[in-house]
C-alpha cells in the first residue's frame, strides 16, 4: 500500500518562467532542508528527458543514503515525473504539475510513497518528515518566487500540503 502526499502553490508568474528553475535538478538543492545534507552527484550538465537518471546524496535522520530517480515524463512546461529506481522508500513517485490558473500558475506535487518498515514506520516518523521537507520546500519557493496570499474566498488547499492518505 502506497500514500500520497499533495501541495499546492500559487505563483504570480507563468508555467514558462517557473518550469527552468524545476528543469535544472542542482536547485533542489536549493528547496530542501540543510540538515538532509542533500547533494546531487550525477556532473553536470543534465539533460532532462524522458530516461534520464540522477543520483543524488544525502542523510535521513544522519544515516547516509543514496539516491537515484528517473525521470518518467517530460512535458515541459506543464509536468514532469521523477521515480526513485535506488533508495530509501520502496516506492518513491512525484509528479510536479504546472497549470495556469488566477492569472499565475497552481504548482502540484504529488507524491506516491511506501517505507520499509510498513505502515507503522510511515506513520511514526516517515510521513511527519516528507510532510516537513514539503513545507520547507513550500516556504523557501515562496521566498525565491514570491506568491500571493490567498483571499478568504479561495481554498485552504492553496499553497499547503494536504494529508498523508492511504491509496488502493
């Protein structure tokens, strides 16, 4: 059984402006917290496309990981699926959208994930630590591409990470 974890952010600019900043994968570097020690190691340049690989370093919870993903879709400037092939989760799977919405663009990530360990690990520290990592994620996009605060009118759902939910 995978779950799924679900943001939303508002940007003031268009999918054009902001997909460069995802399409470059030495910024996550950028949007992810310090105390992960995250580096990604595959030299550059990255050619982003369909089946391409990168290797990544970092700590969970000061444990040493390495990590490679794989980009499954490539659909610039609207959406790109990266894939844990080697890692820390049994499964890893994060689809970032990118839709033209309010005059700006409604960023989606969603993250289909499974722990070793079950359900009962997830629960205990997994979810609580991906749940933290998106909302530092959240917060340092928001610093480097400003965004708008949603009126009252507009959903909750807007610029926060939905719960962890089991999915079939």
């Amino acid at each position: 059984m995978s779950h799924v974890l679900r943001t939303e952010q508002w940007f003031d600019r268009s999918p054009d402006e902001l997909f460069p900043f995802f399409a470059d994968a030495f910024n996550l570097e950028r949007i992810t917290p310090s105390f992960l020690r995250f580096r990604v190691v595959t030299p550059p340049p990255i050619e982003m496309e369909v089946g391409t690989l990168i290797d990544y370093r970092l700590r969970v919870r000061g444990v040493p990981v390495r990590w490679r993903t794989e980009i499954t879709a490539w659909e610039p400037p609207f959406r790109f699926v990266d894939e844990q092939t080697r890692g820390p989760y049994r499964t890893w799977i994060h689809e970032h959208r990118f839709e033209v919405a309010d005059g700006g663009t409604r960023m989606t990530d969603t993250v289909r994930y499974a722990a070793p360990g079950g359900r009962l690990v997830e629960r205990l520290v997994v979810d609580r630590d991906v749940a933290g990592i998106f909302e530092f994620r959240r917060r340092a996009l928001e610093e480097l591409f400003g965004n708008r605060q949603p009126d009252a009118s507009d959903s909750s759902r807007r610029n926060s990470a939905s719960p962890n939910r089991p999915s079939a």
